[in-house]
C-alpha cells in the first residue's frame, strides 16, 4: 500500500482522520474569511460577477490541477489566452495567483491525509526550482516576446499530452516506487527542479509536469505518488512566482479580478481532484487532459498564424521534448528494470 494514512477503523479512525484534516479546516475557513471581508468592505460582487466564465472554466481547471501532474494552469492559460484573447502574461500571472491558492490547497489536504511523497526528491527539486524561476522571472522572461510565451506553453503540454497517451499503458502498470540512494534522489531532484523551475517561469506552470515524468520515466513510480509529489512542487512554484509578481507590482487588474471570481472554486476543486485521484481509475481522466493538451498545441498554432517557420519550430520542439522523454524512458528501463520493488526513497523524507 502507497498511502501512510489508511487503516483507522470505526468512529475512533474518524476522529483520527478529522485531526489529521484539521490544518486543511484552518486553511480554509482562514481564506474564506479573508476573501469574504475584503469582497464585502471593497464592494467587489459587481466586479466578481463580471468575471463569472473563468470560475466556472476554473472548476474543471481545478479539478485537473488536484487529480493529475498537469496545473491548474493548463486550463486557465489557454482559457484566458486564447478563449477570452488576454495577452500571455495574463495567463502566466493568473496561473501563478490561481495555483497559489487551488494547489496549495490540494497540497495541504495531501500531506494531511498522509499520502506517500518523493520527500528527497521533492526537497531537493523544491530548492532547486526556487533559484530558477527566479532568476528567469528577472533575467530571461522581461525578453520573451508573448508569442513565444504562447508557443513555448504549447510546445510544452502538446508533447507531454503526446507522450502521457503513447506511453499510458506501461505507466499505469507501475504500483511500487524503487529504492534508490539519497545521492541519486538528490542529482534527480535539483536537474528536474532547475529545468522545472525556468518552464515555469516562462509560463506560470511546468514543475509538475517534470518532477511527474521524472518520477514515473527515470524511477518508474506508481502515479499516485507521484502525482502526489508534482502538486506540492507546483503549489510551491506557485507561491514563489506570486510573491515575485507582487513584489515587483506587476499583477494586473483583470488577472485579480480573474482570481477573485476563481479562487473560492479551486479552494475546494483542487483537493476533490487529489481525492479522486485514488478512488477512480487514473488512465481515463489522464487520457481526457493529455487530448486536451495536444488540442491547445492545434489551437495555438491557429491563432498565432500556422507559418512554415511555426510549423517547423513547433514540430521540432515537439520532437525534440519526445525524444527526451523517450530518452528518459530507456534510461529508467535499463537503471530500474523491476519496478515492483517498493523502496524508501519515495516513501520517507
């Protein structure tokens, strides 16, 4: 069994679970209250109703974001891009701001219900990523045009959806987490953490989604851990990239009020998703998201105008991340060739 947290019996195991749920109780009434005071001392209900679509995109969104490696991001950036034609740093701040609150929410609801994590893993990218999407927030992204943030979110997600569906039988085959040593842990979490971190500076979410591949490509772990473990590092994520754009003022108006009308709904849609995660099967829903993604790649090629030179760029960068993640696959293949053995490293800190 992957999960710490099972195995309580009768009204003594539930009140076991509602103590161990308490943080997660604080959590919310916490921001509920905040959320409710300032909409009510500001008189923000007109500006909350104005902006009803993203709250409701942003339940499927958040619901995506709790139950697979893909952030809430993945739904609100296209949404807002290319559905309600906002420019790209919209859809990167949104994810960021949105993420910080439905992901840290899903986060918190893990780590209470005591499911298993890529604790080493997690620590060592967590520092890693940090470094990195800072040094790109200030450094590299002021000097990437918006089209290229576009095209770069969708290059990223089209190949992940790519890969996730060829690939889809073998992961779900995987239920045990290899033992590997606290060096091995510590070299596969600050690459996956440095690159994490730069894709998702570049466009608000990309942690997840690499720490996740990692995991199941290079250690072949079941996908409920590492899930698991892609959550908490975006929330993470998250949280940095929304102070970052605090502090520098560069949180637009609409990205609040996008975030005000959403922010309730991914409180609570995120960690359903992370509870779904293990009770429904888990190659359905990452079917449905993996065509999702692919669909955005199509569609964003349509509204940035489908050149020769798009093409060509997109095509090889899709080729390019596939052949990496295939890559990666081998390797995990040849380092691990029995992924039934259950080992620590994914299961302890």
């Amino acid at each position: 069994d992957l999960t710490t947290g099972g195995g309580d019996i009768g009204a003594g195991g539930g009140r076991t679970r509602l103590r161990r749920m308490r943080p997660w109780f604080i959590w919310v009434a916490c921001f509920l209250l905040t959320w409710v005071l300032l909409v009510i001392t500001q008189g923000w209900w007109e500006r909350i109703a104005e902006h009803w679509p993203i709250a409701v995109a942003m339940a499927i969104g958040s619901y995506v974001a709790g139950s697979t490696p893909m952030g809430g991001g993945t739904i609100g950036f296209p949404v807002l891009v290319l559905l309600f034609d906002q420019p790209a740093d919209f859809g990167r701040q949104f994810s960021f701001l949105i993420q910080s609150i439905g992901m840290t929410s899903a986060a918190i609801y893990i780590i209470c219900t005591g499911r298993a994590l890529a604790w080493r893993v997690m620590l060592w990218a967590g520092g890693a990523s940090c470094v990195s999407l800072t040094l790109t927030h200030y450094l590299l992204y002021p000097h990437i045009a918006g089209t290229a943030v576009k095209i770069t979110f969708a290059c990223i997600w089209g190949g992940f959806g790519l890969v996730t569906l060829v690939k889809l039988r073998e992961l779900l085959a995987h239920h045990h987490a290899p033992t590997l040593n606290p060096k091995c842990d510590a070299v596969l979490g600050l690459i996956a953490g440095l690159i994490g971190g730069v894709a998702s500076g570049l466009t608000g979410v990309g942690i997840d989604m690499v720490i996740y591949t990692a995991l199941v490509m290079v250690y072949r772990a079941d996908l409920r851990p590492a899930i698991a473990t892609s959550v908490i590092l975006m929330a993470w994520n998250s949280i940095v990239g929304t102070t970052l754009c605090v502090i520098d003022g560069s949180v637009e108006q609409e990205v609040f009020s996008n975030w005000l009308a959403a922010s309730p709904v991914v409180l609570f849609g995120a960690p359903i998703g992370a509870y779904m995660v293990s009770r429904i099967p888990r190659g359905p829903t990452l079917v449905f998201v993996s065509l999702l993604c692919v669909l955005q790649l199509f569609w964003t090629i349509s509204r940035v105008g489908a050149t020769t030179k798009l093409l060509l760029i997109v095509t090889a960068a899709v080729a390019g991340m596939n052949l990496v993640f295939h890559l990666m696959h081998a390797f995990g293949r040849r380092f691990r060739p029995d992924p039934g053995e259950e080992g620590k490293s994914l299961l302890e800190p």
